[in-house]
C-alpha cells in the first residue's frame, strides 16, 4: 500500500506544472484560479492537473460557493521524503565503510 501511495506522489511531482502548483501551496492555501495564473494551460487541464495532485494525496481541496481552494497535505510529501531520506542513509553508510577500508588498505598499495 505504501508503495503504490509513493508511486502516485513521484509520478505526480514528475510533471513541472503539478511542480509549480505543489510550491505554490508550501506558501499556503490558494484557490484554482491563483494555482492557474502562472501557468499557460486551459482551466480544464489545471484540473486534470489537480485531480492528480489530490489522488496522489498531495493536495487537498475543498468548495464554498463557487471557490475551489486547494492546500498541500503535508504527510504526502513526508512519506516521500522519508523514503529518500533512508536510501540516503544507506548510501552514506556505504561509503563511510568504503572510506574505512580504503584508509585501512592505503599503506597495502605502496
């Protein structure tokens, strides 16, 4: 389960305008139409843009009246960033013990 909520996150931040729309909501909430004005896409394809963002859990929305406004959701981007933040830490753990052997085997070489 966790690995397919990943896969609709990465796959969703791997368009540039779902990108652009993501930071602009690290600044706060904001309504389609603010999402929409940076962008040069048809109102229709800003939310297809949205619906992906909100089933990928990133985004959440809701309607008062005519306004749709939209907030990031915050543990989405978590879950990703853990997931990164892990295979870091095995990667680094990997090359502190090469740098380990390579200091231990330095005089070996000679």
């Amino acid at each position: 389960m966790l690995n397919q909520q990943l896969d609709r996150v990465y796959a969703a931040l791997a368009d540039g305008s779902r990108r652009t729309m993501v930071d602009r909501l690290t600044r706060g909430p904001a309504t389609v139409k603010q999402l929409a004005e940076p962008l040069t896409m048809s109102l229709p394809a800003v939310l297809q843009h949205l619906r992906v963002l909100e089933e990928s859990g990133l985004v959440r929305s809701e309607k008062v009246g005519r306004v749709r406004t939209c907030r990031l959701e915050p543990a989405a981007l978590q879950q990703a960033e853990q997931w990164i933040a892990d295979r870091r830490a095995g990667w680094v753990h990997r090359l502190d013990r090469l740098e380990e052997f390579l200091n231990e085997n330095e005089g070996e070489s000679s």
